[in-house]
C-alpha cells in the first residue's frame, strides 16, 4: 500500500515539473518572438514599437537581458528619464543574454553614467578588454578623465584612440573642448608636454585639409580648434566655418578672439545668437574678452535680460542648473544635480528674492519670509506654519556673478549642498494643518492644530472651512474633543480620552488615529476613555459609553445602562424600578438574563417563554390571560432604547412592562 502511495505521489511530481518546464519553454518561446519584433522595429527607428514589443515580451520572461537592453535604447530616443533607463540597463547586465553580447549595454550605460556624474561607475563599467578597440568607449573615457583632472590620462586616450580612428573627428572635438583655453577649468599647458603638442599639431593639421575635405571634419571641429592656431589659420579656420551656415554663440566669442570681429558687433551677434537663452560660461567667456568700457554694455543689457539662464559647471554639456529672467532678475529655477531626470529642487522668486520653493522627491513646498527663513512648508497631506525667524534652509545662495563689478551687479544662483531637515518642523511651528481629503475641494476635511514648544495645545476640525469638532491637549496629550455630529453649530458629543492603556491592546484598536491625528505625527499613546452624548442641548447626557481598562464597555442611555465584557458580551442591564424610581440591574449569563439585582438583593427572573417575556419576582396568576402581542407592539411603538407601559388587570391589579433593546420584562404592581 505505502509503495503504491509512493508511485503516485512521484507521478504528480514528475508531471508537474514537465509542466512546469513546458510553462517555461513556452513563456521564452513567446518572449523571443517579441524580441524578435523589438530588433525589427529599431531597424526601422520605430521606437514606439520597439518599446511595447519589449515590454510585453518581458511579461512572459523578464530574466531576458536582450529585452531590457532593447527597451533602454527605445527609451533613450523618446527621451525618458536617465534614471530609469540607468536601472534598465542596470538590469540587462544581470541577466542572461540571448542575441547580443553585453557590449552594447555596458557602453550605453556609461554614458548615462558620465552623463549624470557617476564618473568612478563609468570608468569602472569601460574597464573591460573587449571595450579597448571601442571608440564610444573610448570617448567616453577621456571626457571623464579631463572632467576629473586626470588630463594626461584624457590626452593619453585620445592620443591612442586617433590612431585607431584617424578619420573620427569627435576625438579632435573633445581634446579641443577639454583644452580650450577660454573654459574656466583650464590649466596652462606644460612646455614639456609634447603629447600635448603633438596631438594639437595632428589635430591643426585637418585645418589645412578641411577644404579639400569637408566630409571628414565636423565644422564644430573648426570653431573649438581655431583658438590654438596661428593667427593667419586661426582666421581662415573661423571664416570657413562661417560659411557653413552653422550659428553659435560661440562664433562671435572666437571671432573676437581672434580679432575679426570688433566687440560691438561680437556683443551684438553673441545676444543674437544666444536668442534668449545665454550660457553662463559663454557669457563669462565674452566678459574676459572684452574692456572695461564695453563691459558696461553687457552690463546695460543684462540689467533688463529677459530669458533663460543656464549653467553647465563641469563642462560635460549637460546644464544642471536652468534660471529664468525677468528684469534682469531671476523669477524661476531649476536645479537637477545629478542630471538624471530627478529634480532637486525648484524656485519661484519675487524680483530676484526667492519665495517659493518646491522639493518634488519629497514632495514638499517651502515658502520663504525673508530668504532663507522659512514661514510655511507644505506637504501632500500636512502643511507647516512656523514661528518667524526660526527655520531656515539654504539650498542656494544669490550672488552677484563672478564679473559683477562695484557699480554693476548680476545675480545668479550658487546651489549648496544640503539636505533639507524635516524633522526640526514640529518644535519650530505655531500651527500645523492636516488634510484628512484632498486639498482645495468640495468636501475638503483638515484638522488644525496649534503648537507651543513642539506639542499640540489644541486643534480644531474642519469640513470646507467650517469648524465641526474641536479637541484639547494637556502637556501635548489628547484630553478631550467636542464633535459637532450633525452640523448644526452646536457640540452633542464629547469624547474623553487618557494616556492609560489596557494590558495587551494597542491604542489603534480603540480610536481611528488617521480620523483624530490625521497625518500629523502623534506618537503618544492614547486611549478613548468615554463618549457622552447630548442629543437635545438640555446639557444633560442622553447617551454614554465607557471603555474601562479591563477592556468592558459601559454603555447607558437617560435611564439605562449596559454593560459589556472585554469580548463584547452583554453582561447586564440597568433600569429604572417604576414604582420606586431605584434602579434594578438585570444579569446575563451566556446573553440571557437570569437574575436580577435590587436594594444589594439578588431576585430570581421567571421565564415565560411562550411570550418571551421575564418577569421581575413571581408571575401572577392574571399573566396568562394578557395580549402579549399587543403589549410588545404598543412598547416597540415608543422608538426608544427604554420604555415603560402600565397595564390594568382589575380594580386592584396593575402591572407595568418594559422593553430595552431586544428583551421585554414586567414585574407585577
């Protein structure tokens, strides 16, 4: 019996891993197919197609490196976020591959790498032999060493790339770039440094050979080299890249370097050109060009710039900051560091003083007093007031720009690095809001509450603006809060709440904390102690609930109360004795009463379970000849947790029945 139970069970193992397998050969089967039509689509540049084709086939098998790989340079022509298209291809070299080799993938992502500043990641993904005899590879590496300061290591590269590559104009490009000397980062070239010479000597050369052969140099490469020939090529170098109808300006700036252009006209076509949109270093560029008395010009006109500002601090082409002008002020900016998609912040100003400012990976908006002190941050669910003068945060600082003079001033921004402190919020606010809904609409709730030292004093909640409850805080916990449950103006509940807590029961299993506290971050314990309720404003409590901290409930209504276990189990009921207005407490055993307590004696209850009626003591002879239905339909009529009816059997006989909650009892008079 036990081998046969055996051979069975190895049978449904045995099926279900070629199940299984079968899964898995299907969903790569099907996965490949839409790489298939991935490749297809980057041979057409469909990249729409390309993208979708890739995300679908990584539904059935996301362990495919090829799929990852496809999708990042689909996403790298639609111009998505470099961060995502670094953790995508980040993916793909962990993975297995199925038709391409790594190589691709390892030299995309180094540049995204170099693009968003993770020198040390790119050089250490390029470190890689089969990349040796790769120019992109080999570009990539000598912008990161001279962006380092390694520049004889970047001159090195290049000098061995040329070889490889001769008719490969970007390598000339980038020496030139990296060496020009009107970039603020340069160091003046050693006389010793004959790599540096010979490379600049090669590179001229394609200068005198640029009119015989257009196709093989890139009239960039004219503009960037001109400023280390002599002066007779220099000028014929900047005359035949005009005549390519290329406009940069650039141009004007080596024009007058060069001396073919007077600093009026270079000033005048280097605004032209620029069209609203200057680059700092070019800027800077043209005021170490020109003198003192045409300085004042670019002075006259940047007073009055309207436009775009942007700033490109590590000379890799990629701007990081972006200010926007307005009277020569700046009225916004932008600020991505890393260069990777991911804004650090953004700024709105007031005539050049900053007073907004936007934090969109934490979400938070900083409204400034009197820069850098902070009166408001906002957040999606919470919103700060704080106290003037104690909060302050400098993610910037306004300067006048490095050619500013003692007359004439131009301000740019100089970004700090720091982290904004959110934690010094609290102690350093006089009220905090939190929104229960969405902010600025229709049925929009928020609490507010007032702080002093860090601990709330009281809060005040709100549905559109109108005050509906209202809570009070001792030492910065909870007392209690007066809830206005039907809007009318007026507080029929109180809420009592305390600091004690039952053994083994957190606090959020008595109160709904996000109803009390919201998003604010109370972290006292608190526990909801009672509930009174003043339903016609008579000032008297109609209905109340206390939980106790052995975990029981009292519950009472005018003239009743119940009484409930830890488990919620009804455990008796008290009421109002008619004749003597002293009150009888009914006790359940088991959610049936079974007896009764009266002047500190215990009675029995008598059962008539025909009628579904307890009597309190002895049931009179004269009971069964009532109209129980009747006498049930006349208390249920009352609508109310208690109600009493007195009923006469004779001259001389009277007895009174009673109904509450779900249980009727008479006792004779």
């Amino acid at each position: 019996m036990k081998k046969s139970i055996f051979a069975v069970l190895m049978f449904f193992c045995v099926v279900c891993c070629a199940l299984s397998e079968e899964v898995f050969f299907a969903n790569r089967n099907t996965a490949l197919r839409y790489l298939k039509l991935s490749q297809d689509y980057v041979l057409k540049s469909q990249w729409e197609n390309v993208l979708s084709n890739a995300e679908i086939g990584l539904t059935y098998d996301s362990s495919m490196a090829d799929l990852w790989y496809v999708k990042s340079i689909a996403e790298s022509q639609t111009q998505e976020k470099p961060y995502i298209i670094i953790e995508n291809l980040e993916k793909s070299l962990e993975r297995e591959w199925v038709s391409y080799n790594p190589k691709g993938a390892k030299i995309l992502l180094a540049n995204y790498y170099y693009a968003t500043m993770e020198y040390e990641k790119a050089l250490n993904l390029l470190d890689d032999k089969s990349l040796l005899l790769n120019s992109d590879a080999l570009k990539t590496s000598a912008k990161i060493y001279y962006i380092t300061g390694n520049v004889q290591k970047a001159r090195e590269t290049i000098d061995t790339a040329w070889r490889m590559f001769p008719l490969d104009s970007d390598f000339p490009n980038i020496f030139y770039k990296f060496e020009n000397p009107l970039e603020l980062t340069k160091e003046p070239v050693s006389a010793s440094d004959e790599r540096f010479f010979a490379l600049n000597e090669t590179f001229l050369s394609l200068g005198f050979d640029y009119l015989n052969a257009k196709n093989q140099v890139n009239p960039k490469f004219l503009l960037l080299a001109s400023s280390f020939a002599d002066d007779d090529l220099q000028e014929k170098m900047l005359k035949v890249y005009k005549t390519q109808g290329i406009e940069s300006p650039l141009y004007p700036i080596k024009a007058l370097e060069a001396g073919i252009m007077t600093e009026d006209d270079a000033i005048s076509s280097f605004f032209a050109l620029s069209n609203g949109n200057l680059q700092f270093n070019l800027l800077q560029n043209l005021f170490d060009l020109i003198s003192d008395e045409k300085k004042i010009v670019v002075y006259s006109i940047l007073d009055s710039f309207e436009g775009n500002l942007y700033f490109d601090n590590n000379f890799d082409d990629f701007y990081e900051l972006y200010t926007e002008y307005k009277n020569g002020r700046p009225i916004y900016a932008a600020f991505e560091r890393k260069q990777n998609g991911i804004i650090n912040w953004t700024s709105s100003f007031d005539y050049g003083t900053p007073r907004k400012l936007y934090i969109p990976n934490e979400d938070l908006t900083l409204t400034y007093a009197r820069y850098p002190f902070i009166s408001k941050v906002e957040t999606g669910k919470l919103d700060y007031s704080l106290i003037p003068d104690t909060c302050k945060w400098l993610p910037f600082e306004v300067v006048p720009a490095s050619f500013s003079s003692t007359e004439y001033d131009f301000y740019i921004l100089n970004p700090v690095e720091s982290q904004f402190d959110s934690s010094v919020l609290n102690v350093n606010s006089y009220a905090v809001t939190t929104y229960l809904t969405n902010k600025n609409q229709i049925g929009e709730e928020k609490i507010r509450f007032s702080l002093s030292d860090g601990k709330i004093v009281s809060g005040n909640y709100y549905l559109d603006n109108n005050v509906y409850a209202s809570a009070f805080f001792e030492n910065g916990e909870l007392a209690f809060r007066n809830v206005d449950k039907d809007l009318n103006g007026t507080y029929e509940v109180t809420e009592i709440y305390g600091k004690e807590l039952p053994e083994n029961l957190d606090s959020s299993e008595n109160i709904a904390y996000e109803e009390i506290f919201g998003n604010f971050p109370y972290e006292n314990a608190v526990w909801l102690q009672g509930v009174f309720v003043d339903t016609n404003d008579d000032g008297d409590f109609d209905y109340s609930e206390e939980y106790l901290v052995d975990g029981s409930i009292r519950k009472k209504w005018d003239i009743v109360e119940e009484k409930r276990d830890g488990n919620k189990n009804l455990i008796s009921l008290i009421f109002n004795f008619p004749l003597s207005q002293k009150q009888i407490e009914v006790n359940f055993v088991d959610g049936k009463p079974e007896n009764f307590l009266y002047n500190d004696l215990v009675y029995p209850l008598q059962y008539d379970a025909e009628h579904d009626f307890y009597w309190l003591g002895n049931i009179p002879s004269y009971a069964e000849n009532q109209d129980y239905d009747k006498i049930k339909q006349d208390l249920i009529d009352n609508e109310t947790v208690y109600s009493v009816e007195i009923y006469k059997v004779d001259d001389k006989n009277y007895f009174y029945a009673a109904k509450t909650f779900d249980f009727f009892f008479a006792q004779e008079m």
